[in-house]
C-alpha cells in the first residue's frame, strides 16, 4: 500500500493511494499516521478490508500532500555510504570513516514532499536524495539476519544540507536541520511491497539536470546493517526516520560546486516508491499582527 496523509478542509486526513485515486482513510479512527505505524499487521489489514469496498475521491495529481510521517521521534541519517559518494568526499579531505557515520537531523526540519525549501541564512545549499526507512516495530539488539521484518515502509527523502553550517559541529546536526530542509514522501510505500530495497534505482534533478544517478545496491551498509548497528547502541521505535545514504553528484562535489539558489526545483526519485519535488523559495515576509506581508 502507499499510505499519504493529506489536507482537507483545512485538517490532516490518513489516505491510501490506488490506480484511482486517493481513498481517504478519516473513517477508520486513526488519530495519525503514527497509530497506523504502532498497529502494525493489523491496522494494515483494517485498512486493506476498507479499500475492499472504497472508492477513490481524490485525484493524486494536485493533491495537498503532507509529509506522510507526522513528526517521527528520531530522524536519523549516516554519511558517506555510497561508495562512489565516499570517494568524492575524500576528494574534499574528508576521510572514509571506520565505522559507520550517523547524525541526527531534527525532526523540525521535516516538511511535505512538494513544499518549498526554505534556504535561510546558508550560502551553501545542497541536496542529497536517499531511500528514506520507516522503522515498524521496537527495534533493539536486532542482529542483522533479523531486521527485515523490523521496516514498516519506505519513503523518498531529501536531506537538504547547508554546507557552511553543517561543519559548525562534529555532528553534522546543525547544518542538516534547518527548517524545511527535511522534505519527506510523497507518501509511506508498506514493506510488502518493494521486494528487495537494495536494488532500486535512485535519482535527483535540479532544474531538469541529473545531477545523482545510482542504485541502493551500492550502499556501503545495506539497511539490515544500519538497523542492527543503530539498535545496538539504542531502541529505534515505531515511526523512527532513518535516511539510508545519498550517492554521488552532490553539489559540493561537482567542479566546480554547484550548490542550490532561490528558484531552483530539486526532484528526488526513486523507482518504486516515487518522486518528491521542492522549489527553493523564500517564505513570503511576515507584516505585524502575523499575516503575510
């Protein structure tokens, strides 16, 4: 299934996505996407006898989408975990690390799949797409054979990066958390439907460019491994975030870098799952009294 939460008559509403359309999911009593999450197996089954017998009311294409995830209680991402992508950070003097490398990204910085990225006060904007991972159940001291059944789902990601601002910190934090800078969807694709997650086609344009072009069967640490390595020092718990990597030709490589500006439409893409496009965009000023000026 492809699990969306979108806006209608002003209020965030559960759907789930077929040929037809989006087919809204308000009548079931689910308080959030996150409740579908901790439900598991048979909150999906709930929802499988529902489309049964539904019909699709809304058109996807136009659609207010929303970040499908309504604020996960970790967002985690590793760096430097496509080989060639390694490679051409080590071309900028930043070593191979031994182990593998996770920052947090604030879950703040979360926003919908079609939102604008807001740049800030960065002067170095950049993108990085990445297989985005749903964790589905209680996660700790999973040993790498076991934690398949472990993802509830998949998502496209973009981990927008302000280069200046992420070397702040050791952590990367700083610089991967700006508002906006974590636009997620375009909506949750359940487990049961992507056979093998490393082996799925991943892309990013900027403008129409292709600027990334790889496949996740070049992750460094597939996904089991990164679920064993993280649940290892601590839980992961249903609806945890977890960005799997990002490939080569990120801006900052490129010679010479080509980092995002005002205007620009990045779109991230991954077969199977889907596409999530953002234009880099200013918020409209705020006049006194808190309206748009």
């Amino acid at each position: 299934m492809r699990l969306v939460r979108f806006l209608r008559d002003g209020r965030a509403v559960l759907g789930a996505v077929g040929e037809g359309g989006i087919v809204p999911l308000d009548g079931l009593g689910f308080g959030g996407m996150s409740e579908v999450i901790v439900g598991g197996d048979a909150a999906l089954g709930r929802i499988r006898d529902h489309l049964a017998d539904a019909t699709p009311e809304i058109a996807v294409a136009g659609a207010p989408l929303l970040a499908p995830l309504e604020r996960p209680g970790k967002y985690l991402a590793i760096g430097m975990n496509y080989r060639d992508h390694a490679k051409e950070a080590q071309k900028l003097g930043i070593d191979v690390p031994d182990h593998q490398l996770w920052f947090n990204k604030q879950t703040t910085c979360i926003s919908g799949p079609f939102d604008d990225i807001d740049p800030g006060v960065t002067e170095k904007l950049d993108y990085e797409v990445e297989l985005g991972v749903v964790i589905g159940r209680r996660a700790k001291h999973v040993a790498e054979a076991n934690a398949r059944p472990y993802v509830f789902g998949y998502l496209v990601a973009n981990d927008v990066s302000a280069r200046d601002w992420q070397f702040h910190s050791q952590t990367f934090t700083m610089g991967k958390s700006f508002d906006t800078h974590g636009p997620i969807g375009p909506w949750i694709v359940t487990a049961d439907e992507i056979d093998d997650p490393h082996d799925l086609a991943i892309r990013c344009f900027v403008n129409g460019e292709l600027r990334q072009d790889s496949n996740t069967s070049r992750l460094i640490h597939n996904i089991w491994a990164q679920i064993a390595y993280l649940s290892t020092a601590f839980t992961l718990e249903p609806g945890d975030l977890i960005a799997t990597g990002t490939p080569e030709g990120v801006g900052i490589a490129l010679d010479p870098p080509l980092f995002l500006s005002e205007g620009d439409v990045v779109r991230c893409e991954i077969d199977g799952i889907g596409a999530i496009v953002n234009k880099v965009a200013r918020p409209a000023p705020v006049a006194a009294g808190g309206r748009a000026a």
